[in-house]
C-alpha cells in the first residue's frame, strides 16, 4: 500500500474512532451533596423507588416525567427525560441504563446529574424542580475547523436560532444544520428539561452559549451540559432531522 493511503486510512480510523467513542459512552455525571445517605436507610429506599418509577414511566409520557416520593428529610426528587429526536425503544433502554449507572457511578451521593448521548437523569433531596441549573461541564471533538472565523460567527447563530426556538416546541427540543466557509455542513441541537417554562429554557440555554468560547468554539464538535438544558454540535449529523425544521439546501459535493 502506498504510505499516504496508510496515513489517510490510519486518520480516517482514527476519526472514526473518536466519533464512535463520542456516541457509546456516558457524556458523564456530577455526584453532588454535601452528606452521604448510608446503606438501607429510608433515603437509599426511596431513592431506588423513585429511580425505578422513572425507568418505567419516562418512556411512556412523551420522554419526560418528573417525581418525588417520601417525606423529608428522606424525600427524593427526581426526573428523566431523552432527547427530543428520540424513540420510545431508544427512550426506554438509556432510562433504563443511566437509572442504574447513576447509583454505581455516585454511590452515596444524595444528588447526581448523569448525562448520556440520548437522555439525562438527575436526584436530590430538595426540590429542584423549576429551577434553571448553571453550568456543569463541556465536552469537545478534538478536531479543529478549518475557517475559526467563519465557524464562530455560523455556529453562534445556528445556537442563538435553536435556543430561541425549543422554548416554544412543546418537547422543548430543537436541531437543525448550518455551514461556515461557504462549504462545510454541521448540525445543533439544544435541550430542555420540562419542568422549566419557556423563559426558564432560553435563560439556562442562553448560559450554555455563552461557555462555547471557553469549551469549544474552534472545535468541530462539543457538548455542554447543565442539570436542566443541554446544547451540542458536531461535524456529522448525530439527531433524526425533526420534520418540521426547514432544512436548508446541502452544499455542493466534493465526490
Ligand atoms: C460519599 O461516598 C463516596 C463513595 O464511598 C466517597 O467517595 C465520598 O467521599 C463520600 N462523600 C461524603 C460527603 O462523605
Ligand atoms: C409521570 O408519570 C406518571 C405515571 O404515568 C404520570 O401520572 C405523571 O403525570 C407523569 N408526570 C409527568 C411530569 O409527565
Ligand atoms: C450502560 O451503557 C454503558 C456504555 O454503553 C455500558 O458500558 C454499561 O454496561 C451499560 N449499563 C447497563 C446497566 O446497561
Ligand atoms: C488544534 O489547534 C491547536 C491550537 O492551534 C493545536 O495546538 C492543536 O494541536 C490542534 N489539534 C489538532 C487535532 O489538530
């Protein structure tokens, strides 16, 4: 094999491989509290009920369900949603998984946030329910763009488009696609949880735009999260297309 096919075939690879990694792990997770429960106490009980209660009914209302369940200081709070794009067997088997990889990756904790490709789980002992969380962390594609510039000022309006849009979808969800240099195609997505109402979603989606500059701008993908909204690009399409977003032409083929 000639040696600048090895070195594509070995990028290609690579690439695919750092997309592939991208897509099957858990975005990640915050165990947060500042006490632990301990082993068979009323919390730990409660806290499993209520997790099962979410494994079972998150994929039948719509990929949203939020629920509390005995009584302080034992109450727990929690909710599960999936991704706007998602479908019911998808829904079910990540609700399913971050419901028991949330007590094994925070064993403890009276309140976690765990973050997967398609859906988000999140317990505390007190009420957060209506309530806009900040910040919580990003996580990039290391690949750089091509054109910064052009990159910066397409994926801020694609971003600024989507936030002012999924506040007002009923599954306050939006996706969509945008091209910088006049060449290159990416795509956006934006979530928020439901229990926020529409000036709640465009504050906590508002507060993840303004971290791309310091996670992500010059790169070719990146997620931020917080406990209740979430954004992310990426370089290849990685969302079913919503039908009702108006797609806009693809650009000219290189092939
Ligand atoms: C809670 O338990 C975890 C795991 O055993 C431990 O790492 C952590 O330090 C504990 N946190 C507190 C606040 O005690
Ligand atoms: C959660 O599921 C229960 C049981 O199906 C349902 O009664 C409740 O309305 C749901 N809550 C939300 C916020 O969807
Ligand atoms: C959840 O998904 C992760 C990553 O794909 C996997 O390693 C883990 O075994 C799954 N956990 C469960 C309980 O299915
Ligand atoms: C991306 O750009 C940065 C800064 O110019 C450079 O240090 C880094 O090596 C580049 N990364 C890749 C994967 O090309």
């Amino acid at each position: 094999m000639n040696p600048s096919l090895v070195t594509l075939l070995l990028f290609l690879s690579l690439k695919f491989l750092a997309r592939a990694a991208m897509a099957a792990i858990p975005t990640g997770n915050v165990c947060l509290g500042t006490t632990n429960y301990t082993s068979n106490s009323q919390y730990e009980q409660n806290l499993n009920q209520l997790l099962q209660s979410l494994q079972a009914n998150v994929p039948v209302s719509g990929g949203f369900n939020s629920t509390t369940l005995g009584t302080s200081p034992d109450q727990v709070f929690g909710l599960g949603l999936c991704r706007g794009d998602v479908k019911t067997t998808e829904c079910t088997k990540c609700i399913s998984n971050s419901t028991s990889e949330i007590l094994r990756l925070c064993p403890g904790s009276k309140e976690a946030i765990a973050w997967y490709d398609t859906c988000i789980v999140r317990y505390s002992d007190s009420n957060f329910f209506g309530t806009v969380d900040g910040y919580r962390g990003g996580l990039l594609n290391t690949q750089n763009v091509s054109d910064v510039t052009s990159f910066r000022e397409a994926l801020g309006t694609l971003m600024r488009d989507l936030s002012s849009t999924a506040p007002y979808n009923p599954l306050m969800y939006a996706s969509g696609q945008a091209v910088y240099a006049d060449f290159f195609t990416f795509y956006g997505l934006v979530q928020c949880t439901r229990d926020l109402d529409a000036p709640q979603c465009e504050v906590c989606l508002e507060n993840l735009i303004q971290k791309i500059p310091s996670c992500c701008s010059d790169k070719l993908g990146g997620q931020i999260i917080s406990g209740s909204c979430f954004l992310r690009f990426e370089d290849s399409r990685f969302f079913t297309p919503s039908t009702t977003t108006a797609q806009p032409p693809s650009p000219p083929s290189s092939s």
